[in-house]
C-alpha cells in the first residue's frame, strides 16, 4: 500500500508542475500540450484509484464470504 500511494503522491506532484507550466505558458500550443498532460496524469490517477477500490471491494467481498463460512462450522 505504501508503493501505491508513492505513486499516487508522485502523480499528484507531477500534476501541479504541470499546471504551473500551463499557466507560465505563452503559446497557446504549449497551453494545450500541458494541459493535455495534466487531462492523462488525471486520468492515471483514475484509473489508479478505480482500481484500487474495486480490488479493495473484492477483498472486503471475500473477507465477508470466509466470515459468513466461518460462522456455520
């Protein structure tokens, strides 16, 4: 967990350098390059955190099934 949220700590960095880059930029192609980043590093980061919880939701799924098996033995 704690590589994960490295990850996501680094994602987070990166997307502000971003948008400082962006807001620092004249051309408005540079303006859409950065922007552009920072749209696929937000989406990373998404996808990072869907799956994330549905990998979580599944744990938690399979802790309650062994629970409720546990509870008839």
């Amino acid at each position: 967990m704690e590589h994960l949220e490295k990850i996501l700590d680094q994602l987070s960095n990166e997307t502000l350098r971003s948008l400082k880059e962006m807001n620092k930029a004249k051309d408005i192609n540079e303006r859409k390059t950065q922007a552009e980043i920072v749209h696929l590093l937000c989406q990373s980061m998404g996808s990072i955190i869907g799956s994330t919880a549905s990998m979580m939701s599944e744990v938690h799924d399979s802790q309650l099934i062994d629970d409720e098996e546990d509870e008839y033995l």
